[in-house]
C-alpha cells in the first residue's frame, strides 16, 4: 500500500495522542508508504485523494459516515478504529489495533461492498443531491403538526398518509433510526431499500421493502409547516420551499474492510441486541 489515509475524529484525540500512536504502528509495518492525515473528514473530497489504498476511520460509526460520503466515488476501502461509544460499524477496537495493521499488511481481509442512497430535490438548482449510507430521513419541525406524503414507486401510487416524518434506509442503516422507529433489520449486504414511517397516524401503515431498482418519490404537503432532511443524522437541510424528493440507490457502494474473523451476528448481539435489552431493563 503506497498512499494511506487517516482520518481522525478531533474532539476524540484533542491532543493527537492517538493518532500518533496509530502513526508509529503503521510506519512500522509499511515503511516505504505515503501517509495523508484528515481531521473530521475535511478534505477527504479533493480529487488528489483518488489514489489512497485505504483509508483509516479513527472514531466511532459517525466518523465513518462522514468519511464514506466523501470518498465512495473514489472506491477506497475504510478501516473503521472504534475510539468512540458504539463502534457497530467499525473493524476493530483501538486495543486491536496493531494485530489489524498485520492482517492489513498479509492482506487477511475482505472489502465488503455497502449499498448506499441518494435523494434528488428536482425544484432546488443548486446541491440538489446529496447521498446517505445509513439513511435519509424527512421530518416535520418540532412544533409543526404532522406532514402529509404520497409515495410513488416507480411513477405508480402506494400509499398517502400523515405522519411525523419517513426514515429511507439502506440495509447497513436498517439497526440505526429505522429500528427505533419499528423497522426490520435487514442483512447488511443486501441490496434494499427499507422506508419505516415516524409515528403514522394510522396503524395499518408499516414499513416497506424495495429492491434496490426501484425509485421512490415523495411528494409532501407541509401545509406552511417547516420539513426538514437529514443524511445519516450529519447534513441537515431545511427543504419546506420543496414539496418533491427522488430517492433511490446510488450506484457507486461503500467499501468496508472487514478481516477473516468477522462476525455479523455477534456484532449486531453485543452492540445492538444486548444494548436494547439492557436498556428495556433499566
């Protein structure tokens, strides 16, 4: 590996300690290569980052969120460092850390390729895209009352209803919001496109699985009320002047470096199912 990425969460490792140490351990297993450090993500967008090998996430999964919308037009796979709370999206723990570097170096891992979502304001002219891994959700402000959609999938009507906003989620963001809010949660290589209502005013209306292919408009009446979207809970827009959203995959994917000893199920036990539980019981 000739170019090495590292991103760091700054409010993490506010005096670098960490990142040094990180440092030291990869000059020691890849001396010859070239190192371009990040702070927050910022930068990781420029085209000179096209060639990085891989890119080193020190932080938690928002970390990784932020450094997987900037850098997956460039294909570079990520190496989530948990330095943070939960981790579910992570490889490995900071304490892991120099076994992994080892596994990098012996090339004892696989790219996992996560599907991610794009929404489209077709009235809005400029930044009218933007793309999620996790998820893209429309909400209502906190005062306003409930906001009205018609949904249409591929140009033919599904459903009107009113509610306090929709989560659209990827399978990788189906155990974020989507699960608070009653969603499924949905094996993270597949290819789906999982919409969960917020708090519908009617309890016939449930979740929905798409495939991947499929293109789903929403069409909003704020009624003068504020909306609100958001991309994996970071980028938040005020999108009330826009009564119309395309969602639907984004044809380039995240790349997550996962090792050999990967194990979904005891991740998604330990951090997500063990946590709830322990949550219920308090």
């Amino acid at each position: 590996m000739k170019n090495i990425g590292i991103n760091v969460n700054s409010s993490k490792d506010e005096n670098n300690d960490i990142l040094d140490h990180v440092l030291m351990i990869l000059k020691k297993n890849f001396p010859e290569s070239q190192f371009h450090i990040y702070k927050d993500g910022i930068g990781l967008e420029n085209s000179n980052d096209k060639n990085l090998d891989v890119l080193i996430a020190l932080g938690g999964d928002g970390t990784i969120l932020r450094a997987a919308r900037k850098i997956y037009k460039f294909n570079t796979p990520i190496l989530g460092v948990n330095i943070g709370h939960l981790g579910f999206l992570t490889s490995v723990e900071l304490s892991e850390l120099a076994e992994a570097i080892e596994k990098l170096k012996g090339k004892e891992f696989k790219v996992a390729e996560r599907m991610m979502i794009k929404v489209t304001i077709p009235h809005k002219h400029n930044d009218n895209v933007h793309v999620a891994l996790n998820d893209i959700v429309i909400t209502k402000g906190t005062f306003s009352r409930m906001l009205t959609f018609d949904l249409y999938i591929d140009g033919s009507f599904y459903i009107r209803y009113k509610a306090d906003g929709i989560i659209v989620s990827t399978p990788t963001g189906s155990t974020a919001y989507s699960l608070s809010a009653g969603g499924p949660i949905i094996y993270p290589t597949l290819n789906l496109i999982n919409l969960t209502p917020i708090c519908p005013n009617s309890n016939g209306v449930k979740t929905i699985i798409l495939d991947e292919h499929n293109k789903i408009t929403l069409k909003i009446n704020s009624s003068g009320n504020n909306v609100f979207l958001s991309c994996d809970g970071q980028l938040e827009l005020e999108t009330n002047q826009y009564d119309e959203m395309i969602i639907e995959a984004e044809k380039e994917k995240c790349r997550l470096i996962e090792f050999n000893d990967y194990d979904y199920f005891n991740i998604l036990r330990k951090k997500i199912i063990a946590r709830s539980m322990d949550c219920e019981e308090k």
